[in-house]
C-alpha cells in the first residue's frame, strides 16, 4: 500500500547537501553547535544499526544534532531479498527508532544478506529475475507498512552477476518504484563501479530511471571506491572520484536537484574534509541548475521524468506512480533486456558489454536455492562448484567471490574487536584476526545487527586449543561480553517515573526492608571468575592500575554504564552474592542471608549507600511477597 507524506521522506523543501554523522566526528559537531557555529551542512545520515539501542552516547549524540539537523536513517541489516532469515523483530526494532526520530528519509539497499540458520551481515547481489522482483516487491510492501512510511531502496556494487539475470538493476529499481511506491536512493558511485566490474551502461541506467514519475529519486549518495587487481570496490574510504563526480551531473540533469549525501566509513578523514566534498557537490548542483535554467524550453518535447522535476525541492510523491507508469516506461513484466557495447560514456572498461540475460543451466534455481548456494560458497570454498553454473563467468569469478568472503571475515573481525578490545590486546592482532572467523563459523551471527554478534566467544575459546595456554581467555571474553552488553543497555529511566530508592528505603521498618525488592539499573551486569579477569581488564584501561601479581586469584564485578561509560568496579564475594540475590527479583532479606553467609561483618549501611551513590538501586518496591 503507499502512505501518503512518505515518498522522497514527505517532504516539500530542499535538503541540499549533508554527510554521514561518523563517531570520530561526534566532538567537532557537538563543540561546534555549543559554539553556536554548526557546521554547514544540510542534513546528516546514520547508519540505522548503530542507533537501534537508543541509549548512551550514540543516541544522545544523534537526538542533540538532531535539533539542528533533518536525520536520514540508512539502514543495512533488513536484507530485502533474503528469501530466508528476515527478521520481523529487527524490523520492528527499526520502526522504535524511526518514530522516536522521527527521521526525514529512511533507506535500505537492493540486497539479500540472510539464510535459515544464520545471518551474513552483507549487501549480497540478487539475481535479477521476475521472481527476486515479486519476493522484494513483497518485503518492502511489509516493510513500508509497518514503519508507516514509503522508503527508498539503493542500487549497490555487485562484484558477481548472474545468468539469470532478465533485467538491468536500473530495470529492477524502476519495477519495485512502480509496484510498490517506493523511492530510490541513487549511489552514483555504485553505478560507477558495476560500470567498470561489468561493463554495464551507467548513462543508460539513469535514463532508465528518468522514466519514472517525478520525485523517484528520493536521495543521491557520493563516496569512494578502492581500485584493486580484482576490479573496483566501493569501500567509502576516499574522495569521490572525477568520473562519480561526472555521473552525480549527469544524474542532476535527468532528476533535478536531489538531496545529496556524502558517505566516508572507513579510514574516515577530519570532518572538514568531508564538508569540502559537500561543497563541490553543492557546486556542481548549483551550475547543473543554473545550466539547466538558461536552457530554452521545447514546448514540443514530451516530458519526461526528469523534466518535470521541481529544480531545488525534494517532491512528496505519496505513492503516486506505483500504479500508474510514466510514458515510455516499460509495463510490469515487460521489461526489456538491454544490450549494447558499454563504450559510450566513455567511463567503462573499452570493448565490455552491458548485462545481457546469458543463457542459464536450463532448471534456474529460485533465490532461496540460489542463496543458499552462495552462502554455502561463502562459508566453504569448496561449495564454488556448486555456485559457479549460476554466475556469468569470466578469469576474475573466484576472485571476485573472494571481495564477499573478505567482507564476511572483515564483519567478523571488526565486530569482535569492537566487543572484545581488551582480548585483542592479549592475544595480539595476528592471533585474533585469525581467530574472527573461526568464531565466526562456529558461531553464526543470529542477527542483522552486528552489534549483537559474538556473545558466545568465551565459550568458544574454552575448547579453542591454540588459547589453552592462557586458561583466563574465556572469562575475560565473558567479562568483555558483558561491557559491551552494558554498553548497549537502555538508559535508566527518569526519575519522575519511579520512586527514588532512598526515600523509600528511609520510609521502611526493618521487616518491611526484608521484604522488599530493588529495581536495577538496567545496564547493571554481574561478572565472577576464578581469575582475575576484573583487575587485568582495568590494567588495559587509560591511566588502569598495574596489571595483577598473580592471575589465579578469584575476582568479582559490578559492570554498568551509569551514563555513556560503562564502569568494572571490584566488588567482594559478599555484596556480589547479594547483588545476585537483588538481581534475580529476590527481596532485601534473601540478599542479605547471602551477604551473611560469606561475610559476618558485612557492611549493610555502606553497601546500600555506595549502591543508591552510583544509580544500582533504581527505586525499591515495597511490600513485596515473601515465601
């Protein structure tokens, strides 16, 4: 169904020209705008991911800029075209997020990245088919009506195409805009690199998408690509190139002014250099615009998508042109297949051939088999065979397999060195970049937010050989783990939705204390080792202690994120045992039997004031049952 307000964000003004919001920018922007001096850029866009937990720094960080900046979420983990593994509670988790930030544009991208059993946290290419368009066509339909709202979809860097391909992605896009309503988000840097992997026309892909209705093109994005033996990758990691930079004209041309966004991940530069690749997008769009104003208007020429397009305004299209295609576009399911030699804009490589539809083994597999089999090639290079028939061939195939199954252990190895920093220090780099996927394989990411992937690593370094010789390994994954878990906890809620906890400890008898229960801080976690994982885990900290005597030495700890930092703070056997008791729902009474039984001397009083000092106790609930 199409929602009205919602095509192209529902907008009716120009966005301009923003960046991607990333953390090493978090300071510049936030000192910037305490100075009064915002930096000038028209919008900013996150990665939807990083901000589904709606807590600590990162989500302060968005909603303070979110007062001086329209927002974009651009997500990466729904996978559209999975034809297994999408997830509803991601989906539903992306829906809290939007309608508490109320974002302008909301994006996902033309890809797949799930199975049955596991999730591989990548933009995987579809094969672009009638049946991929009916299963994509459907997610964003189920998508679009949960959020409420019409997304756009983008175009992506494929490094591998298939013989069953019966459509260009230009094609594909055009069909899903006008099944669905959806809009488009353009990366002309992707058009780019297919053009140069593949031979593939980008100027005939923006002529493709021109058909549609004015508006489609709800966002354009500019980034960097990496040149490599096995072709270009699109790794946003360097500043646009001059042929991108031809394309974004091109695109301007065909579309009118678009809001423009300038995305840098890795290796990512001072923010001024991404503002100066804001001002030469906002230049080249200006003269697009002033050339495109002096031109004389052929009253005769029938319009098409991109004349009719309002130069400066981002139009709301409210699902108009899902049922109703452009003159001269080509009708559901009568898309045609084009050809051609692929040197006409100059760009591509000399002599390559646009994407044609190359005969396919004659029982072409459905994308659920197809998926399954380039997942299974992923995982086990030995599966290649398996895969091959499907893939249009040529010296580069195996190699360019190889650019996904570089992003599969790359995922993997940053998301662990995320989670786990301190391990990584101990064991060194080679020792865990070697370890990622291994972990990996053995335990499949369950998610689509990378976020939530290696949960289960001390488990799987208590069997990991190679590690035995420092047995501490896996409680110190375990100790990381819960980090990294406080980290992304939610926030305590405000105090005017509870009582305080010391003024309802102060308003109990004795028996009443003994029956009551404490409300935890709900990014409270508890660590016990029998080594000390806690004090060597504060020695790897900025101005830590020194590292521990003697590592078989019992240690227990409190974990929690009273704000944005998460805090270990040693605790003794006793105030642990009680807060285990506490944090299981028992009362008062059964946490300090527990506190007793360990400690005779136990210090009630200054116990329960360091507790309600750092925010453990939340609010007290009085008059709870007891057995």
């Amino acid at each position: 169904m199409a929602h009205a307000g919602a095509a192209a964000g529902g907008i009716e003004c120009p966005l301009g020209v923003g960046v991607g919001l990333r953390t090493a920018h978090y300071r510049t922007f936030l000192d910037a705008a305490a100075a009064g001096q915002p930096p000038a850029v028209g919008w900013i866009e996150v990665h939807t991911e990083n901000y589904l937990a709606r807590s600590g720094r990162d989500w302060h960080v968005l909603r303070t800029l979110r007062r001086d900046y329209p927002v974009s979420l651009h997500g990466v983990g729904l996978g559209l075209g999975s034809a297994h593994g999408f997830s509803e509670d991601h989906l539903a988790r992306v829906g809290e997020l939007v309608r508490a930030i109320q974002p302008t544009l909301v994006s996902e991208h033309l890809s797949w990245g799930a199975l049955r059993e596991r999730q591989l946290n990548d933009l995987l290419p579809l094969q672009l088919d009638r049946a991929a368009l009916d299963l994509v066509a459907g997610r964003i339909a189920r998508v679009q009506d949960a959020l409420g709202r019409t997304i756009l979809v983008e175009n992506v860097s494929a490094y591998l195409r298939f013989r069953g391909d019966a459509m260009s992605e230009a094609e594909f896009l055009a069909e899903l805009a006008r099944r669905t309503g959806c809009g488009i988000l353009l990366d002309v840097n992707n058009l780019y690199v297919n053009q140069h992997n593949h031979g593939e026309d980008a100027l005939a892909a923006l002529d493709t998408l021109a058909a549609l209705v004015p508006g489609a093109i709800g966002e354009i994005h500019l980034g960097g690509h990496l040149a490599t033996d096995d072709g270009l990758v699109d790794h946003h990691g360097d500043r646009v190139a001059a042929p991108v930079w031809g394309l974004y004209r091109e695109a301007l041309a065909r579309f009118g002014r678009v809001p423009a966004l300038v995305e840098w991940d890795t290796d990512v530069p001072a923010l001024d250099v991404l503002l100066e690749e804001a001002d030469t997008a906002r230049r080249i769009a200006d003269a697009v615009a002033d050339e495109a104003a002096r031109r004389p208007v052929d009253d005769t020429a029938a319009p098409a998508g991109a004349g009719t397009s309002r130069s400066g305004a981002c139009t709301s299209r409210s699902g108009a042109g899902a049922d109703q295609p452009s003159a001269g576009a080509a009708q559901s399911g009568a898309s045609t297949i084009r050809t051609g030699t692929g040197t006409g804009t100059g760009m591509g490589r000399p002599g390559a051939a646009t994407v044609q539809a190359a005969a396919a083994p004659s029982a072409a597999p459905d994308p659920a088999a197809l998926q399954q089999a380039f997942g299974a090639a992923l995982l086990d290079s030995a599966q290649d065979a398996v895969l091959a028939p499907w893939l249009k061939g040529d010296a580069n195939l195996q190699r360019r397999l190889g650019i996904y199954r570089g992003n599969l252990n790359a995922n993997w190895r940053r998301a662990l060195s995320c989670a786990y920093p301190v391990l990584r220090q101990l064991v060194g780099d080679a020792f865990f970049d070697a370890l990622a996927p291994l972990a990996g394989r053995a335990q499949p990411s369950l998610d689509p937010d990378l976020n939530r992937f290696g949960a289960g690593l001390g488990d799987f370094l208590d069997t990991f050989a190679p590690a035995a010789s420092l047995p501490y390994l896996p409680d110190m994954a375990r100790l990381e783990w819960l980090v990294h878990e406080s980290f992304h906890a939610p926030d305590a809620p405000g105090k005017e939705s509870a009582p305080d906890a010391a003024a309802v400890l102060a308003g109990l008898d004795p028996q009443g204390f003994e029956d009551s229960r404490a409300i935890l801080h709900p990014s409270l976690r508890l660590h016990a080792s029998d080594w000390a994982t806690a004090p060597l885990w504060l020695a790897h900290q900025p101005d830590g202690p020194g590292f521990p005597q003697a590592m078989r030495a019992p240690s227990r700890a409190l974990v929690m994120r009273a704000r944005f930092q998460v805090e270990v703070t040693p605790v003794p056997a006793a105030a642990y045992a009680a807060l285990q008791q506490l944090e299981a729902g028992n009362s008062f009474g059964a946490a300090l039997d527990a506190a007793f039984a360990l400690d005779e001397e136990f210090d009630v009083g200054g116990h329960l004031g360091d507790w309600l000092g750092r925010g453990v106790l939340q609010t007290v609930l009085a008059g709870a049952l007891r057995a």
